[in-house]
C-alpha cells in the first residue's frame, strides 16, 4: 500500500509526494518504535500525521500549502483527546505490552482530563477555518452543533473520570467526524 501511494503522488506533484512519503516514514517508525517507547507523545505525534490531510488535499488540488489548509490544523487535537481516552479503555492491554500511555504512567484520571483538554482545545480552534476565510459561513451551524455535543463530552469527563463513562462517550465520537465532514461539506458549496 505505501508503495502504491508513492506511485499515486508521482503523479500527483512533488509536494504531495514529499508529504505522501513523510508519512509513510512516519507511519513505519510509529508502529516499529514511537508507540511501545514514547507514550503520550506518540498520540501526539499519530494526531499530528493525521493533521497532514488538509495540506496533502491542498497540495493535490493546487500545488500549494497556505493558511487556509494550515487553520485545518487544529483537527488533530480531536484525535489526541480520542487516543488518549481510548488508552484508557485499553489500559491492561497496554500495559501488558510495555506502552507507557498517558493512562499507564499517570493515572486514568489524568489521561481523561488531558484527552477532555484535547477535546476544549479543538472546540476553541473551529472557527479558524472560517476566520481565514477557507469555508463559507455555513461551516459554522453543523460546528455549533459538534462544538455543543463535545463540550457536554468534556462536561461528562470531568464530572465522571472513569473507565465506564471513557467508553460511553467514547461512542459518540464517531458523530463528530460525520459532522465534522458535514460542516466541511457545507462550508465549501453552500
């Protein structure tokens, strides 16, 4: 598959090949090494490779990064806060596997107020994407409403930090993302 996606930005054009293969390196030294040795910065850095989206579909459509695919930045602290609470869920077995997770060295309720703080700081970002102009003003009525439902997820979190409340708000996540794409979707033809 990777080599297939090196073909494929061939293609494409040069920026979208450096990114393609920066990500592949990436991927290949994260499954091999920064996720059993380095713990909360691996979910860091897996939510950053994530945050790549935005500039690789710019630079495949105009051959260029700027500040409009740049304020989509702010997304991969969503899949922060999201890894970060998953390894609370998964905590025995990552413990069983040596991952030094937020979860595993300090505790479960740090790893939930953290993976909260994650979820507050993408909330406060959402806006940006139409500050710099990237999407039209109806991006901001389906991010109103994810930024609603995420801040009562981080009101949840804080109230509760336990493992039982991790998993339930942990399966409305995946709303967030067909919101997330609603409000892109909105932004960029309404």
């Amino acid at each position: 598959m990777f080599f297939a996606g090196i073909v494929v930005a061939l293609w494409i054009n040069h920026l979208a090949l450096g990114i393609t293969v920066f990500c592949i390196v990436f991927l290949i030294l994260y499954s091999s090494f920064f996720k059993r040795m380095l713990g909360f910065i691996s979910n860091i850095l897996i939510g950053l490779s994530i945050g790549t989206i935005p500039l690789f579909s710019e630079a495949t459509i105009f051959q260029t990064v700027s500040l409009k695919s740049l304020s989509f930045v702010f997304f991969p602290t969503c899949m922060i806060a999201g890894n970060v609470l998953k390894d609370v869920v998964g905590l025995e077995g990552d413990v069983k596997a040596g991952c030094p997770t937020l979860a595993a060295t300090r505790g479960i309720n740090t790893a939930i107020k953290v993976g909260a703080l994650f979820f507050l700081l993408f909330i406060i970002a959402t806006p940006f994407p139409y500050i710099v102009g990237a999407v039209s003003f109806a991006y901001l009525v389906p991010i109103a409403l994810l930024d609603s439902i995420l801040f009562y997820v981080v009101l949840s979190l804080f109230r509760k930090s336990n493992v039982r409340n991790v998993n339930r708000q942990l399966t409305v996540t995946p709303m967030f993302m067909i919101l997330f794409l609603i409000a892109l979707a909105a932004g960029a033809f309404l």
